[in-house]
C-alpha cells in the first residue's frame, strides 16, 4: 500500500535524542493494528514549505499523535472504497416525496478493465536556470573559514550554548553550499528530470530535491481526470528547493539553499502539466 502526504517529518528535532522514523511510523503502525501486517511505503509530497502543526519538539508522544492522524485519515478513505473495484455513477432520478438522485456501483467493461490496467513511463527533461548571487567555491570556502575561525574563538571566550548551536548550524549551511555549487561553476542549466509512471488512471511522479506545495495542487487541478501522486527527493535533492516566484526575496531558508532562479517551480509545473495531458 502507497501512502502519498505532503509534510516534513519533522515533528522531532533538537530536543530528541533518539533514532526516530517521526511521525511516518506511527501512521504505518495504525494502519497495519487495523489491516495486519501489509506492506506500507510512504512517499513523500511537495513539502517544501510543510511541516507539522505541531513540530520542532523533543516529546515522541507528539509524533506518534500526528502519525496516528494520518493513518486514520488513510482509513477512512480505505473504509470508503467498493469491496471490489468498481465505478460509483449516476442511475437516474428517482420520483419520491422528494426527486431524488440514485448512484450504484457498477462493474468494469473489459475494455475499461484493460484501460485501467494499462502501464506507461515517462521522462522529460527541462532546463532551469541558476541563480546569479550563487556565490563561488572560493567565497564560500571563505566564508566555512571565517565561520570555523569564530568558533575557535567563541571556545576561548566561553560561548553560551546558543552561540555553539548557531555557529555549528551556519557552519554545517555553508558546508552544504559548498556541496551544491563545487559541480555548478562549469555547467549553464540545471537539467531537471520530471519522470512518471502511470498505471490506468493514477499518475506517480518521480521529482528531484523539495519543491513547494504548490506545484501538486496546481498539477492536480491542470490533470482533473486522473490521480496524481507526487514523491519528492527521488534521486535526491541536487536542486535543493524549489519555491513559487513570491516566496523570492522574502529572506527564506529555502532560498538561500536553492540553487535555481526564480520562476524556476513555475517552468516545472507548466513543462509536468504539458507531459501529462499532450504526452
């Protein structure tokens, strides 16, 4: 059974000291005390900007509370579903006290059997530009320099525990960037990847680094007539973010970890929305 939601796991973070699958266990584990011991796999949606309500804690218990919600909001979808597969369709109107509209389940023709049944893939390659203030390996390098120098110094001075934390966190950021932009300085586009996998009437897509929200619920609405899962940081997270073109010089995390300039996301969804409904 796949399990699609858009949310960092999250719920945990400096304040926990264990090993922890967040709130994602606890979902499976609901899940399978009501259908046994099934297979669970959880893909996660453009969560970009999505985290837990109620995240950033050290208390396991708060976890387990937000797994245990999304795992009983996959059962009821699962309670709501036809014993055999089937389409719910209009049978007519119905003279009464009252006109009323009577639906039933029907069975599938053959033919439609054998369109539900029917598996494709996909891929398509869109170019995205880098942003211009990237920086370079030089200044960056610089800058992990200037940062470890502080910290040398902080260590003589006696730095509160915060300043430790904060130094370290600024640290392990540049480090990062340096990580993303080392491979950038020779190459002109970043060549995104968008691939799908498609059996009947739902749609998986397979989509590199953390993209915002957005981007699913702009695709479902362009892609109506079919159910579109959508799994992030598939091959990784070599773009880092991708955020909607507002959400640019707001001072975000997110865009000083991105790589890509802004109109990047949008490019994205209008080149997914093109594969899917033209193919």
């Amino acid at each position: 059974m796949l399990s699609n939601y858009a949310c960092h796991p999250t719920t945990l973070a400096w304040d926990n000291k264990l090993v922890s699958p967040d709130y994602i266990g606890s979902m499976r584990k609901t899940m399978r005390h009501a259908l046994g011991k099934i297979p669970i796999v959880f893909i996660q949606g453009a969560s970009g900007d999505v985290g837990p309500r109620e995240g950033y804690v050290g208390d396991v218990k708060v976890a387990e509370r937000n797994g245990r919600q999304l795992g009983l909001s996959n059962l009821s979808i699962i309670a709501g579903m036809p014993e055999a597969p089937a389409r719910y369709s209009y049978d007519g109107a119905v003279i009464s006290g009252a006109t009323i509209g009577v639906w039933s389940y029907k069975d599938f023709t053959a033919s439609e059997s054998e369109d539900l049944s029917g598996f494709s893939r996909e891929r398509r390659e869109v170019l995205l530009g880098y942003r211009d203030d990237l920086g370079s390996v030089d200044s960056v390098t610089g800058r992990i320099a200037e940062l470890e120098s502080l910290r040398e110094s902080g260590d003589t001075q006696g730095w509160s525990e915060i300043e430790c934390r904060d130094n370290r966190a600024l640290l392990e950021r540049e480090h990062r960037k340096l990580t993303r932009i080392s491979t950038l300085e020779s190459i002109e586009s970043f060549v995104y990847t968008i691939r799908s996998w498609s059996i009947g009437e739902i749609v998986l897509l397979g989509l590199n680094g953390e993209l915002y929200n957005c981007y699913q619920t702009k695709v479902r609405e362009a892609v109506g007539d079919r159910a579109v899962m959508v799994g992030t940081l598939a091959d990784g997270s070599d773009c880092w973010y991708l955020l909607d073109q507002t959400s640019y010089g707001n001072g975000l995390y997110q865009e000083d970890a991105s790589v890509i300039k802004q109109g990047g996301l949008e490019t994205l969804i209008d080149a997914t929305v093109k594969m899917l409904n033209l193919g």
